[in-house]
C-alpha cells in the first residue's frame, strides 16, 4: 500500500508518538517508521496491507486516511511543465 499524505502521518503522530515510540507501539521497526515518514517528497513509500493496519490503528484512523492500493496520479506525481 502507498502512503496517500506523510505529512498527515506525522501530524497525527506528534504529540503522541515518535519515530521509536510507534514503532514499540506496533511492533514494527524504527526503521519501517522512519521510512514512511522521511521519504523525500516526490518519494513513493510503500508498505505491506498488514504494517499500514498496524499503524493506522496506533493513530485511530482507518487505513484509507493514510494509505491507498495504488498511486494516484494527481497527488503523488509531480507535473512537468513542458
């Protein structure tokens, strides 16, 4: 799954979580966080279905406001200008 809007993850993570504490929390690695999170820009982090549920649920949100099945054009490509 592809992350739709890291910079909404990380707002939903501050406050409450850093990179260490959510992945204790989820059982994931720091390492997977930290990649989902520091991607650059114009990056496409993907992940596994069962790491996107683990992390949505640790937020409270549904997967769907995190991550999607598939690239969106419009939000993860950046448009040339020909």
């Amino acid at each position: 799954m592809y992350i739709r809007n890291r910079e909404l993850l990380r707002q939903l993570m501050a406050g409450r979580y850093n990179t260490v504490t959510l992945a204790s929390r989820t059982g994931l690695s720091k390492q997977v966080i930290a990649y989902l999170t520091t991607r650059g820009r114009s990056g496409r982090s993907s992940c596994n279905p069962r790491t996107a549920r683990l992390i949505a649920d640790a937020l409270g949100v549904e997967v769907e406001v995190l991550f999607c099945d598939r690239l969106l054009p419009e939000s993860n490509n950046r448009r040339r200008s020909s």
